[in-house]
C-alpha cells in the first residue's frame, strides 16, 4: 500500500475523479438528512461504488493491499452478512438488501481513502472532513439564532443545532472530528490558511455548546487535553500553541454559549437577527482569540509563582462552561436501551433478527415511552440483536482493529489529521446511532481507509 502523491506509475492526477466522487458521496447526503432517508441511501451508494471504481483504476494495488487488513475484511464480511439476512429478516428483505449495500458503500469509501491518502495525501480526505464539518455548522448555528427547525431542534428545553444532519447529536459529533484537523491548519505558517482554519474552530466550539451532547462534549474536551499533554504527536506543535488553540475555543464556546444557549420557550421569538449577528461575530472573532490566547499561554506556561492558580482558574473556567452547556442533556435513557437490546439478542442469539430488524424484534423488551427507537444506539448490541453471534464477532474485530490501527499510528506524519474521526465515530457509536447517517460515516470510511495507508507508509502495518 505504498505510494506517495505524485509516484510515476499513478500520477496524482488520476486520482482527482475519486476525489470528486468521494467528495459527492458525502455532499449528498450530508443535505438529504444525513442520508436517513431510503432515496438518499441508494445515490450515496451509487456515488460511493463509483469513487472505489475510480480509485481502482487510479491505484489498484493500494485498494489489494487494503484488503489483506482487518477492518476491510470485517466492513466486507458485515455487508455480506447483512445481504444474506434479508433472508430472515423480520422486515422487508428489500430493506435489509438496502442495507448491506450502504455498508458496501461504507467499504468504498474506505477503499477510496486509502486511495486518495497515497496519491493525494491525508490533507485532501482532511479537506472533505472539514468543509462538511464547517458547511454543516454554519447551517447549525444560522437555524439556531433564527429558531428554524428542522435545521435546529427543540430539545431538554432548549434550540439545539442539527443542521442538515438534522440531528445535533450528529453534528455536534462532526464537530469533534474536525477539532485536531483544524487546529492543525490554525498554527499553519500561512496565514490564510491559518485564518480560515481559525475560524472553522469558532464554528466547530459554537455548535458544540449548544447542541447539548454530552458525549461529543467528552471526546471534544478529551481531545483538547490530548494536544495539551502531547502537542508534537497530536498537533506537531508546541504546548504553548496547544494551549492557546484550546483557550480560543473555550472562549469562543462560552461567547456562543452566552448568546444563544441556556433553556427557553419553544415559541419564544424576538432578537433572531441579534443573535445572528453576535454568534457570526463570535466565529469571526475566534482567529483574534486565539492569536490573544498565544501570548496569555506563554504566561501560563512561565515558571511564576501565579502559574498554578491561573492553570487552576482555566480548568475551573471549562467546568463551569461544560456545566452549562450540558444544560438539561442527558444520556435519554441509553442505559435501558442497551438492557432492551442485550435481552434483545438473547431471543436471537444465533442470527438474530436480521438487518433493520432491531425495533420490531425489541418492542416487548422497551418497556417506557423514552426508550422506543428502531436503533440499540449502540452499535455492537445492535449488530448483535439484528446479524447474530457472528455479527457481533465481526463487529467487536472492527473496533479492535481500528484500536491497533491508530495505536500503530501515534506520531505518524498526518495521522492526526484522520485518527480523531476513527476514534470519535466509533465511541459514539456505542450510546448513539450514526452509523445509519451515511453522511458521517461515509467521512468516517475515508478517514479510516487513509489511516490504513499512513500505517502502510509508516511500515506499521502488519501491526494492523
């Protein structure tokens, strides 16, 4: 899986239409509900399959290589599994048929990845990582100042931003997996590139305060104390800039979080220009943040005797910022739906219920009114209840898989700009539901498919 940008026997050229294809097979469903819907679902995978034809004939031994590793094997084996059980499904087969092949197009993407890493470089699947990321939270934070559903949701007393995702959750997750990639290019030597980046952060630190999740919280918050305590492998930069990126988007988050967050009337109406206006201030400001936030760092970082007490302050200044922007969020019942989804797969333990067969297959184990979903929100216990024992093993295995990869990839030159997606994604995935969003899995696949290469590049990867 060798093969840098520009190698004579594939120039990078070749590889743009998959790039182009790639970048489609994200659009589209990114602006049709995150690709929920049935229609959407079958032009992603039309658009996807085609990215993987184009990247095979641009570089057909990296897709080869590819698949001698495991988390190829166990994507293709979970489509596979989940086309087969259309034949005992307790939905229609048809939905089930739909299924596996939106995750043979989640494999395409990957394999589209990995293409596009070795011809173009990990920047270009970066690229399509944070224009979705900073086109969809404008989208967010534009519906939530003008209380517009169904771009912004109503939720826990408060307007959340989804976007066109349509979901905040999803979105606020988006954001996570844009942060390290943007504040890479925010410490970036041009300053274009650095500006623009900056300001991508004002956007990614709004929606994550208002939207209101906790979990995408925790993995933001975790991802800024990983580039504070290791900012050469996280950001290739030094701890007082990792620091300064991490006061500018607390700054910008509390600013966001002052002028649009905190719990309201559902119909309550009035300033809706005001608040456009100051939460567009707040994401222009952000590169003046954290340009201001770079000298106070280096204060921080100076061995006075006021450091520990300013460094106590900042931590309890994030507390009371997360505090706050959790607001009324909670975890809506995910402990009973895991319970609903493991009593779930032991009716069906063998071959479970088939695929898209959770909701009816749990309805007598859903016992409250909160519970009742067609999804496990959690990935693994579903796998389980809808494809069986082997489902769950192939499941397991991917996640295992991903954990070595990204092991065998600390450090490694631009792994930073993808590893977070492939973290994030799957974490959520075990109290959330993303993984049918094809919008952000499908980012997801081509950050995972990239990362297989930098472990190839590296020589890491028979660790993988």
């Amino acid at each position: 899986m060798n093969g840098g940008a520009g190698s004579p026997r594939s120039p990078a050229r070749a590889a743009w239409p998959s790039f182009v294809l790639a970048a489609a097979a994200v659009a589209w469903p990114l602006f049709h509900r995150g690709g929920f819907d049935s229609e959407a679902k079958d032009v992603f995978v039309v658009l996807a399959g085609s990215a993987a034809i184009a990247a095979i004939a641009a570089a057909g031994d990296v897709v080869l290589a590819m698949f001698r590793t495991m988390p190829i094997r166990c994507l293709a084996a979970l489509a596979g599994l989940t086309v087969v059980s259309a034949s005992w499904s307790l939905v229609e087969p048809e939905e089930s048929f739909r299924w596996g092949l939106v995750i043979c197009g989640y494999l395409a993407m990957s394999l589209t990845g990995g293409v596009l890493c070795a011809r173009l470089g990990a920047r270009w699947v970066a690229a399509i990582l944070l224009a979705a990321a900073v086109v969809s939270g404008l989208f967010g934070l534009g519906a939530v100042a003008l209380r517009t559903p169904p771009e912004a949701d109503w939720l826990d007393g408060a307007w959340r931003p989804g976007g066109p995702l349509e979901y905040p959750n999803t979105l606020a997750l988006l954001q996570v997996c844009a942060l390290i990639p943007l504040a890479h290019f925010a410490l970036s030597r041009h300053r274009v590139v650095a500006a623009s980046a900056a300001v991508g952060l004002g956007v990614a630190s709004a929606v994550l305060s208002l939207a209101g999740s906790p979990a995408a919280l925790g993995l933001a918050i975790a991802a800024m104390f990983a580039a504070v305590a290791a900012p050469r492998a996280v950001l290739g930069a030094t701890r007082s800039d990792a620091l300064a990126i991490c006061l500018g988007i607390a700054l910008a988050a509390l600013a966001a979080y002052l002028i649009a967050g905190g719990s309201t009337q559902r119909s309550a109406t009035g300033g809706e220009l005001g608040r456009l206006l100051a939460l567009g201030a707040v994401v222009v400001a952000t590169p003046l943040a954290i340009a201001l936030a770079r000298r106070l760092a280096v204060k921080l970082l100076a061995p006075t005797r006021w450091r520990r007490p300013a460094l106590v302050a900042l931590a309890l200044a994030l507390g009371v910022w997360v505090a706050a922007s959790l607001g009324g969020g909670s975890l809506h019942g995910r402990d009973d739906l895991a319970r609903a989804g493991i009593e779930t797969s032991l009716d069906r333990p063998l071959l479970g219920a088939g695929a898209g067969g959770f909701g009816i297959a749990s309805i007598p184990h859903q016992t409250t009114s909160t519970t009742r979903t067609v999804f496990a929100h959690n990935l693994p216990i579903e796998v389980w209840a809808e494809l069986g024992i082997l489902g769950l093993a192939l499941t397991l295995a991917l996640y295992a898989g991903s954990a070595l990869l990204v092991r065998a990839t600390v450090g490694a030159r631009d792994a930073a700009l993808v590893a977070p997606c492939v973290v994030a994604f799957l974490i959520s995935n075990l109290i959330d539901w993303s993984w049918h969003q094809p919008a952000i899995t499908a980012i997801w696949a081509l950050c995972l498919g990239a990362l297989l290469e930098i472990a190839s590049s590296t020589g890491s990867y028979a660790e993988t």
